[in-house]
C-alpha cells in the first residue's frame, strides 16, 4: 500500500463517523462511562486517525473503542473487534524480513508492514487478552500478536486465538502464512 492518500473526503467522514457511532451505542458494554460526542469531537480534530480507522473498517476489523488499562483519560482506545480476525488482513506472514526470507509462495504482505501502513499497532498478548473480556474473538481464526525480540531473532513469532473458552498463546516461524490467521489493529486517539 503505496501512494495513498491518507485523508477522507467529507463525505467518507462522516459515512466513517455514522458507521462508528452505530457500532459504538451498539455495544455499550466496550467503553462503559464513554460518550460518544467526546470521540467524534477527537475524532474529528485528528483526520489521520480517521484515515485508519477507514483502513481498519475497510478490511473487516468493525474497529470501537475499547477500554485498556494503562491509558491516558483523555486517550480513546480503539481495536478490532471482528469476531474472527479481519478478513482483508488474512494470509499474511508476520513482518518484512519473514516476507523477504520466503522463496516461494510469497504471501501478498505481513502483519508489521500492513499495520504500519495503516497507521495502527498490532495488538500485543495483553492487549489481545484484555479485548477477549469484551467478546469471544478468533473462534475460528487467529492473530498474530508483537512478538518478543528475543523469540523473532530465532526466526519465530508469536500468535493468539480462542478455543475451548480459553485464549492461547503459541508460536510458528514468522515467514508462515495462513487463510485463517491475520491481525487486530490497535489505534490510540
């Protein structure tokens, strides 16, 4: 994703905004205590954060805010909250040098390009642990999570999903791809 404009139209603005109202009184139960004409005045204020967002609905993640611990009050979290890992972000290895070591069957990008691209972070296990508090996600998918240096220098990565009412953690080398493993974004406003 080269040479994009990072900046919607007024109109994709507020197609963007009605989108993620609805989501957001939709479910409630995300962001207790929020109220919705504060985001979108942030929102508002902060076009770039717009275009991400736009980028995250666009390829299936139904970004909202979420509630982590460890923010400002003033900082509004959003993340992916697809049930299952988003679509459009799917089939991919986990950063460049993975995607550069592959020979054959190269994957179309990697997690790490792809969330730089669009201006947001990969969740990491606590932030992916936290978000399962609000839903069960990747019943059937996966996500790859930031992975420690220590295990990415050995050629790993890590990734998340949940199964039997219970998150796991596991591990595959970062040039592995699959059709059902993706990413959740994760973009502070």
């Amino acid at each position: 994703m080269t040479n994009i404009k990072k900046q919607l139209s007024p109109d994709q603005q507020q197609e963007l905004l009605k989108t993620l109202k609805t989501r957001f009184e939709k479910h409630m139960d995300r962001h207790k205590g929020v109220e919705w004409a504060k985001v979108q005045a942030k929102l508002e204020a902060n076009p770039d954060k717009l275009w991400s967002l736009n980028e995250m609905e666009f390829t299936g993640g139904e970004p909202d805010v979420v509630s982590f611990e460890n923010t400002k009050a003033d900082e509004y979290i959003f993340c992916d909250c697809s049930a299952e890992s988003p679509k459009g972000r799917r089939s991919i290895c986990y950063d460049h040098e993975a995607l550069e070591k592959r020979k054959e069957h190269k994957p179309d990008d990697s997690a790490i390009n792809m969330a730089a691209d669009m201006g947001v972070e990969l969740l990491t296990e606590e932030q992916y642990r936290e978000l399962q508090k609000h839903g069960n996600f990747d019943l059937k998918t996966s996500s790859w999570v930031v992975t420690p240096t220590d295990v990415r220098k050995l050629g790993g990565a890590l990734f998340c999903d949940r199964r039997y009412n219970t998150v796991f953690l596991y591990h595959n080398g970062a040039d592995s791809y699959y059709a059902a493993r993706g990413f959740r974004g994760l973009l502070k406003v």
